[in-house]
C-alpha cells in the first residue's frame, strides 16, 4: 500500500492523506503526471468513507499538488517535483509527529530519543 495511515494519529484521516501524498511527492515515489487512486479503490483499501478521500483529493488540488482530469483521474501536478533535501525535511515532520505522540503518553523527549537509538541498529542491520 502506497499510504499508510495510523488510527492513533491525532491528525483527522483526510489530512493524513494529504500528508502522505505530499510526502510521496516530494521524496519522488509519486511522479509528476503519475495517476493516483481513484477516490472509491483508496477507500476501499484503507477502510474509509469515499468522501474523506474526495475531500483529501480536493485539497491536494487547490493547494496544486494534484489535478482532475473529469472523467479520468487525479494526477500528480507537473509542477510537483521532488524537493532536493526533503529527506531532512521529511525527518523533522516525523520527529514533531512522533514528539506530538510521545508527549501525549507521557513520554520525555530524551526517552523517545533512547528508544530510536536503541531500535537503530536493529532497523540498519535488517537492510
């Protein structure tokens, strides 16, 4: 599956299809021109209501990450390219969101940052 959506995320679950694709986008695994889903097939496959996926597709449209095609698909805008350095800024969004979450269970920062050097070695040497 190309998103990948957590029902313990605080963000409403159009948002975080927004977030995924423009996270695709910008790392390059979504392509300019590229179709995405249809609006029916994603929500099958992650277990929602068309229309939050209709409404996650429209925002990508106004703010031009994506365009419509009538009768055809949503498409990756060509105007949508990878960002030189997003990995970086990819990083930091996921370190806010997981502090966001840590901080929610009661979870220090300087604990979270134990964890992830402790699993680090492990997640490289499964490479």
């Amino acid at each position: 599956m190309l998103f990948n959506l957590s029902p313990e995320d605080s963000r409403p679950v159009f948002r975080q299809i927004v977030d995924e694709v423009q996270r695709c986008v910008a790392v390059g695994v979504l392509k300019p021109g590229e179709p995405l889903p249809a609006v029916r097939q994603l929500a099958s496959e992650l277990k929602v209501n068309a229309n939050t996926v209709q409404h996650a597709y429209r925002t990508l449209e106004s703010d031009g990450t994506v365009y419509v095609k009538r009768g055809i698909g949503t498409f990756v805008s060509p105007r949508a390219r990878p960002v030189a350095g997003r990995r970086a800024v990819v990083a930091r969004q996921l370190a806010e969101r997981m502090l966001r979450e840590a901080y929610r269970h009661g979870i220090l920062a300087s604990d979270l940052i134990a964890a992830i050097e402790e699993v680090a070695p492990i997640s490289a040497a499964k490479k």
